[in-house]
C-alpha cells in the first residue's frame, strides 16, 4: 500500500462523514418518515413541515455557533503557538518556518483541524435536513396545486 493511499485511509477513518451523518439520522430517526408524503399523508405532513422546518434551521444555527467557537479556539491557539514559536524560543524560527512547518505540524492544530471538519459535516448535514424541508413544503404545495387540475 502507499503512502498515499495510507494517509487517505487514516482521513477515512478520522473523519468520516458517514458516521457523522449516521449518527445525526439515529438522533432523529423521524426525518425519513416526515420527508415522504403520499395524497394520504400530506395533510399531517403539510402541517408539521413548518415546525420540523423551522427545528432544524435552529438546530443549523446551533451547530454553527459550536463551528464559530472552534474557529475562535484554533485562532487563538495558532495565535498563542505563533508568538511562543517566532519570540519565546532559543531557536531563531522565522515567520514562515513558523507558519508553514511548525504551526501545522502541531498536534493540538491538526486535532483541532479534525473537529472542525467534523463540525463542518454536521452544520452541512444540518442544512441539507433544513433545505429538504423547505424544498418538501414546495413541493406538497405543487401536489396539491396539480391534484385540483
């Protein structure tokens, strides 16, 4: 096997998106119910589907709030890690050293990169929920609007 491919197959198995995404649908195993409607079921879905709309654009604001707060946490982490490396080391590190070897180099920078882009995942996962919801409301409305012709 190569290097390469040894490196993709750690990415996979570090952040992978199916997890995250499978562990999201666990939590709210009702989506696939509620996304699916038939001339029987759209009245009831018609009227919750502003509710579980509306849940999950809070439940995306949520997530990337908790995106915001990691990004505040690396910046100021890289910020701290920057100054430690270029003022507060024996070793004389210039400005690129330090931001292109040493700063990305840094276990705490790449753990914090991953959940970043495991926090990324969900907020994405978030949107696509919010996004087929509203999507659904149109097209309910477009069934009706096609079942009265």
């Amino acid at each position: 096997m190569s290097d390469e491919q040894k490196m993709m197959d750690k990415v996979k198995e570090d952040i992978n998106e199916d997890l995250i995404i499978k562990a999201i649908m666990l939590e709210y195993p009702e989506i696939y119910n509620m996304l699916e409607f038939t001339e029987y079921t759209i009245k009831e879905k018609l009227e919750k589907n502003a509710w579980w709309y509306q849940n999950f654009r809070l439940l995306s604001i949520r997530e990337k709030r908790k995106l915001s707060q990691l990004n505040i946490i690396y910046d100021e982490y890289v910020g701290k890690l920057y100054h430690k490396l270029r003022f507060e080391n024996d070793i004389n590190i210039s400005k690129v050293e330090a931001t292109n070897f040493y700063i990305p180099a840094d276990e705490k920078v790449v753990e914090l990169k991953k959940l970043m882009m495991k926090q990324s995942i969900r907020v994405e996962t978030f949107d696509a929920i919010k996004d087929a919801f509203k999507q659904q409301g149109y097209n309910m409305t477009q069934f009706i609007k096609n079942l009265d012709l």
